[in-house]
C-alpha cells in the first residue's frame, strides 16, 4: 500500500457520509423508484467519488480496506436506526401525508417532487377509488401506501 493504513477508511467514511446526506437531501423518490435518470446519477455518483475513495490507493489491500470499511459502515447504520429512533428518522425520514378523505394534496406532492400520477397509480395498485381514500402516505423508502376508508365494504 502506497497510503496510510488509515487514510482509507477515513476517507470511505467521509465519501459514505456525505453521499448519505446528497441521497437524503435528494428526495424520497431517489431511494423508492429508480429512473433511468436516477440510475444514470448513481452511475456517475460512483464514478465521480472512486479517485477519493481510493487516494489514488491500486492494491488490492487498500480496495479491500475500503470496500471493508463501506460494509461496516453500513452495517452501523442498520444497526443504529434499528435500535434508535432518533436516528432513524434523520437517517431515513418519517411517512409524509399526501393525501386524505379522497383529496390529493398536490402542493405536497410537488414540494416531495412527487409526479400527481405517482399517487394516482398507487391508488390503483391499492384497488382503491379516490373516493374510497382515507389517507395517502409517502413512505420514509419512497412508496407510496393507500389506507381506505374503512366505512367502505372490502
């Protein structure tokens, strides 16, 4: 290896830290349903950070060292929203209601970057007329799930 033995995991942990935060503050879709769009940003995403992933680092020691070091981060990660909720809810986000009582809020669904059609294919998915809609959440993964109304007959 041609670095220190640490210079890697620190820089995996800044790079994972902060395409954390770019992925969170990008919107819940980003997660949910992948584009070809949001592919293509992934793609490119790996692209642009691997030189400051790596340092310039070609061993296999050193790609090993960081891949290890990315692992277990992520498994921190886990680990800690599965146990913290506080956590959870900065590293993943809480359900946003979009809809209630057959009404769609679209200023929501625009400020979620939420396509109006989104919502009204999950609907559909759901079996549910708008009618039938009691509440509308997009999800903290970037689903969306339909809650009918339980007055109407299954």
């Amino acid at each position: 290896m041609h670095t220190d033995w640490w210079e890697l995991p620190l820089r995996a942990t800044i790079i994972y830290i902060a395409l954390l935060v770019m992925v969170r503050v990008s919107g819940r879709r980003t997660v949910g349903q992948f584009t070809p769009f949001d592919l293509l940003v992934v793609m490119l995403l790996s692209e642009s950070v691997s030189n400051g992933l790596s340092g310039g680092e070609d061993s296999v020691t050193g790609a090993l060292l960081a891949a290890m070091t990315l692992v277990a981060l992520n498994l921190s990660v886990a680990f800690i929203t599965s146990r913290s909720t506080g956590f959870r809810r900065v590293v993943e986000g809480d359900p946003i209601l979009i809809g209630r009582d057959s009404v769609i809020f679209e200023n929501v669904l625009r400020a979620q970057r939420i396509p109006l059609g989104d919502a009204k294919q999950a609907l559909r998915e759901a079996d549910c007329d708008l009618k039938d809609m009691k509440f509308l959440f997009l999800e903290a993964d970037g689903d969306i799930s339909v809650l009918k109304d339980s007055a109407v007959p299954a």
